[in-house]
C-alpha cells in the first residue's frame, strides 16, 4: 500500500514497520496481538468485585489495549491508518482515567460511551479499505462497540436513579466491567482474523 500524504512521519513508522517483517512474522505478531487484546478482555472481567472500579484500573486497561492495537495496526496491509488511529483512541481514552482518577462509578461513564462511538465511527471508515472476512469482522467489531455504547446511554437514566438512591451497585459495576470485555474480545478476535489472512497471503 502506497503511503498517504497529509501524515508522512506515522505513515513512514507504520510504513517502515510493514515492509521490515515478512508475511509469516507480521501473521505472528498479530495473532499474539489478538490474544493479548482478548486476555485483557478476560482481566477486564475480573476486575474486583465491589461498588466502584478504580479508574486507574480502567486505565491500564484501555492504554495496554490501545497500544497492542496501535503496533498491529502498523502491521496490516488493510486499512492500516484506521486500524492505528483506533488504537490511539483507545490509548487515550485510558490516559484521560489515568490522568483524571474518579472516586465514583457514576463518572466513568461518559468518556467510555464518548470511546465506544468514537471507535465505532473508525471502525465504519476501516470497511471502505477492508475485504472479505476481514471487512465482516471490521463490522461486526464496529457494531459491538456502537451497541455498547447504545446500551450504556439507553440505561445512563436508570443507572442515575440507582446510584442517586442506593449508590453504585455490585451488578453495576460488573455490567459496566463487562462492556470493556466484550468490546475486547471482539477487537481481539477481529485481530486474529487479520493474522489468519496475513498467514495465507504469505502461504
């Protein structure tokens, strides 16, 4: 893929970091990626049970994930720019909790609805440079984060209610700690769809 004018310094680095690794070494790498991703997935689910997720948690979790997904996205041979800026996002979004540490569960909210959108917006502009399985998995990712993002608005209302009467919840708390799971897990396997097609492009 020709680099893109408009961003020379990322697209040399991701450029550069394409054509240095062969087809059997970039497969690899993706795939570790993929389970990385999905491994952070199963940790997100395991966050420790109680009324409130440490923000610093969420954090590590979102920046350790959004750097993985920055490094594979400067592997793909599709849909690389899109692939890395959501990884950034990600990034970023975790930096914001670490940065801004809340106390409360109720806070956390916003900015991860805010990422779930943003990402999915990404992930629709990644289908016009995706084929085949790679494109469905692109979808499928795009519209899990877009309908976690509709099910935390939709439920922000009742959520308030709860919190303002009896405070953050158990169930709360791990529902929203199972929103970063499936979001991960879908990203992960989306990832390990991509290795698979690097692996049989270099067959």
């Amino acid at each position: 893929m020709e680099p893109r004018s408009g961003s020379p310094g990322s697209e040399r680095v991701s450029t550069h970091a394409y054509l240095t690794l062969s087809g059997r070494a970039r497969a690899r790498a993706l795939r570790v990626a993929g389970f990385a991703i999905i491994l952070l997935g199963a940790g997100a689910a395991l966050l420790p049970a109680g009324k409130t997720i440490p923000s610093d948690m969420i954090g590590g979790l979102l920046v350790a994930a959004g750097m993985i997904e920055l490094v594979a996205g400067s592997l793909r041979r599709e849909a690389r720019s899109f692939a890395m800026t959501a990884g950034g996002v990600t990034a970023l979004a975790g930096l914001l909790f670490v940065l801004n540490p809340e106390t409360h569960f109720f806070p956390t909210v916003v900015p991860i609805i805010g990422w779930l959108l943003v990402r999915s917006l990404i992930l629709i502009g990644a289908l016009t440079e995706s084929r085949a399985s790679v494109r469905l998995w692109t979808a499928l990712s795009a519209g899990m984060d877009f309908l976690l993002a509709v099910l935390l608005i939709t439920g922000l209302s009742i959520s308030t209610i709860v919190i303002s009467l009896f405070g953050p919840t158990a169930e709360l708390v791990a529902a929203f700690a199972w929103i970063l799971t499936a979001s991960f897990a879908v990203n992960g396997l989306l990832l390990l769809e991509v290795a698979s097609c690097e692996r049989d492009a270099a067959a």
